[in-house]
C-alpha cells in the first residue's frame, strides 16, 4: 500500500498492511527541537532547522523529508500562518523580548529557549462589551493562507502521502484560556456564564472564518483535519460533562458541521487527559479521528475497554505513553509499548499510532526511532 492508502484504509475501519504513522506534522504530533536535532545528529543528517508554522517560540520543529521517511510518517502536513505583517513585527522585536500575536496573545521566554503564553489581552475583561471593545484579528488576511492552495495541489498530484491540515489553535477554549488567563476564564464559566459563552461564540466565529478560507484554498486536497481543545487532566475532565455539554459542545458540534459541510475529509479532536465519559458526545456531534489517546491519564488507559466500546464508531491516534515510557524507557521498552498499544487498538484497523501530543525535548532520539521501528515488527496486519 501507498502511505495513502494506508491512512485511507485505517480510517475506514479497514486493515491496512500496518498500522499507519502519524509523527512530526502537526504541533499535536510534533517533535521538540532539541529532541529532533538529536535525531538528525543520530542519523547523519544535515540540513537546516525549521519551525512548525516558522515560528521559533512555538519550539516544535518541521523535519525535513529525510526525517519523515526516516520515522515512516504516512501524512504530510499542510498549516496556515501568521500574517506576513504579525510575523515581520516579531522578527525585528529586540532578542528576549514576547512573541505577540494578531490575537495579542504574548509568548514569554521562561528559560533560554522556552517560551509560554503569559501574556493574555483578556485578562481584566468582565463584560460583554469589553469583548465588543477589544481588537480582533483579521481573519480575512490573505496572507494567513496564500501557500495553502499550491502546497496542497502538489501532495495531492504526488498522491503518495494523506494530507493533514492544521490552521493553529482554532480551539475555542484553549484560545479563551490563553485571552483570559485560564483560572479567570475557568472563574468565568461559573460566575459569568454569559460573558463566558460570548467569548466562546466570538472565538468560534473566528476559527470558522479562518477555517472557511483554508477549506477553499485546500478544495478536495486534504484527508484530515486537525481541531479540539484540551479537556482532560490526569485524572478526570477540566470541567464536568454537564459543564462541556452546556458550555462548549454546541461550539464543538457547529464548528465540526460547519467543516464538514465543506469537505470530506475525516474530523481529528485532539484533547489530551482523562476524557473518556466525553467520547460518547465526541461521536455525537461528529468527531472521526480521536487524539492523543493519553495512557498515562485515568480511564483512556483501559485500552481494551476503549476499544470494545468505541471501536467501530471512531479511530483512535496517538496512545505511545510520553509520560514515562519515551522519556524514561529504555529502547526494548518502547518496543513493548508500541507491541501493547497495536495489539489493543489495531485489530480491525481505526487505528493511528502517535505518540501522546508532541516528542518532548527529554525523550532521547533512539526511543524515538525504537518506536517507529517497532510498528514494522508489531503492526503488520
């Protein structure tokens, strides 16, 4: 099979050869630079650094082909951009000094290298007509998205490759959490519910304006689509079932119509935690592909339950423990947990192996390349 068809076939709850791979195209399935450099220097490969997005402070890198072939990765990514304007302002900011972006969000370097979002433009709002007040980004730039058609076409004409697409944290809640500060907007949600759905809506209507414009410059040229919003701890959810169904799974539900009704490619909801009472309503409203499937966090650890419930109604991606097993294993047992997590979730295909989110900078590059190699041992069908 071509990567392709592989992809195609998994996530048609179809048996492909093996199990597809999904490593370093997206910020969800990315690898850190430090981490990265590592493995280039561990393969003898040479060639320029470059950024996600190419954005320095994001800290997670785009790895060039020889990489990706390298990893077996089955897709390529397609992304959006800051606009041109946004980009060269922060290009010529003095060195040290936050990252703003067009939603005046500011990353802040916490340690050489390592950047946060801690400045939020939000913070003191309280009222709905602060949020009326306040700057919005103009998701009309064409700059956002003027690469998109090109790039697209020619992975499509290669027909080698699926073809993700990624526009960058068009998440209603993790952007309020990063407008508002999160303990304000998790405030918010029980004093000011009013407040805190217009952010939400406001930001929605935002993410599909953007969203709108990536789907027309992708046309038929794309097979996932990547969205979500972080909802799980390591032991539960952020906020209630009751709280996610009145809050924010209209939001979630008419943002997945609002795609769909515009192609055909398969829906991709990464949330990391424990969000297993919440796959249920992932279903509902639309959701195809599930990310990260994170191990490590309370009930998404009952693979076999997650399987036998869940299984013919969604795939699952991800489920390659970034907790303790890449960062503290030893190479022999990464393969054991590539072995464990096929064998839980592979059978009968709908199933994407990833590791959980993004390849921190503390997981050494041999793990990484025992976890794709691995999948050549275990995954075969």
């Amino acid at each position: 099979m071509t990567p392709r068809e592989r992809v195609l076939a998994a996530m048609n709850h179809e048996e492909p050869d093996r199990v597809p791979i999904i490593l370093g195209v997206s910020n969800a399935t990315g690898i850190k630079m430090k981490t990265y450099q590592k493995l280039k220097k561990l393969l003898g490969v040479e060639g320029e650094d470059r950024y996600l997005y190419d954005w320095p402070e994001l800290g997670t890198a785009a790895p060039n082909e020889t990489i990706l072939q390298r990893l077996g990765t089955d897709v390529r990514p397609v992304l959006d951009r800051h606009p041109a304007a946004n980009m060269q302002a922060n290009a010529s900011r003095e060195p040290g000094t936050p990252f703003i972006d067009s939603w005046g969000i500011g990353q802040v370097e916490l340690a050489p290298g390592d950047w946060f979002p801690h400045i939020n433009p939000l913070v003191d709002a309280q009222t709905i007509e602060d949020l009326e007040q306040f700057d919005w980004p103009d998701m009309n730039d064409p700059s956002r998205v003027a690469h998109v058609k090109a790039e697209a076409a020619a992975l499509a004409a290669a027909n080698q490759y699926a073809i993700m697409a990624t526009p960058w944290l068009l998440f209603p809640l993790e952007r309020a959490f990063q407008m508002q500060r999160m303990d304000n907007f998790m405030m918010s949600l029980v004093e000011k519910p009013d407040f805190a759905k217009a952010l939400l809506a406001k930001i929605t209507e935002l993410c599909k304006q953007l969203m709108g414009h990536f789907l027309r410059e992708l046309g038929d040229n794309v097979d996932i689509i990547k969205i979500g919003d972080d909802l799980g701890t390591q032991t539960s959810l952020l906020i209630s079932p009751k709280m996610y169904r009145e809050f924010l799974k209209p939001f979630h539900a008419d943002y997945i119509a609002f795609i769909k009704e515009r192609t055909k490619a398969k829906v991709l909801f990464h949330t990391d935690g424990d969000v297993f009472p919440l796959v249920d309503d992932f279903v509902e409203i639309g959701v195809d592909i599930l990310n990260p499937i994170q191990t490590s966090a309370g009930r998404m650890s009952e693979l076999d339950e997650l399987k036998r419930r869940f299984g013919q109604k969604i795939v699952f991606c991800g489920g390659i423990d970034t907790h303790r097993v890449l960062p503290y294993g030893s190479p022999d047992d990464v393969r054991k947990e590539v072995k464990r997590v096929i064998e839980a979730l592979g059978p009968g295909g709908g199933y994407l192996l990833a590791s959980v989110h993004t390849i921190m900078n503390d997981v050494p590059p041999e793990n990484v390349l025992a976890m794709v190699d691995a999948v050549e041992e275990y995954g075969r069908y």
